[in-house]
C-alpha cells in the first residue's frame, strides 16, 4: 500500500515500508530522552507520524497526506538522513521538503 504526501504542490507515494521507516525516524529523532517533543516543530512532526501510522494500519488512506511548513524544516534538517533516503520516491520527497522549506522563508 502507497501513502499519498503533499508537499506544496507535489505528490508524493510512499511504499508501506519506507513509509513505517520515516514513521520510526521521526519518533526517534523529535523527542528528547524523555520522549517529549523536543519543540512545537517537533510536535507537529510527530503529530505527522501519527497520521501516517494510522493511514498504513488501516490499510488505505482517505486523502492524501500533507506536509506543512513546520513538518518540511523538522523532516529536511533532523529526520531525513542518507541511510533513510534509500529509494528515488525519498530522495524526491526530501528534494521538495527542502524546496518547500526554503521558499517559504
């Protein structure tokens, strides 16, 4: 099962399984060693993560998934690493979150 993400104008399908691993990365890299938000940015990434995980354990999602700005800085400068980005659809995908990231500066 693909996830649909926004990001701006551009669409993104994720696979079921880089989409768990982004869920997974973003759970480890936005909460301090307490597991708190490490800031609002950070939450709202979280929060992100939530929506994801709840489309793939449903097995389908009603719409599309968007990104907003505070999730596009959190995912492109903490979350999304090398060793994450392993397919061309990730590689696109953070291409564009840096793209949406700094023209909305």
């Amino acid at each position: 099962m693909d996830i649909e993400v926004l990001v701006g104008a551009a669409s993104f399908a994720l696979a079921e399984e880089e989409t768990w691993d982004l869920v997974h990365a973003i759970r480890e890299k936005c909460v301090d060693s307490d597991h708190r938000p490490l800031d609002s940015n950070a939450l709202r990434c979280l929060q992100f993560a939530d929506v994801l995980a709840e489309d793939l354990d449903q097995g389908h999602s009603d719409e599309p998934v968007e990104v907003g700005l505070p999730q596009a800085r959190v995912l492109a400068d903490y979350v999304l690493t090398p060793s994450l980005m392993r397919s061309g659809q990730l590689r696109a995908f953070f291409d564009a979150l840096v793209r949406f990231a700094r023209g909305s500066s």
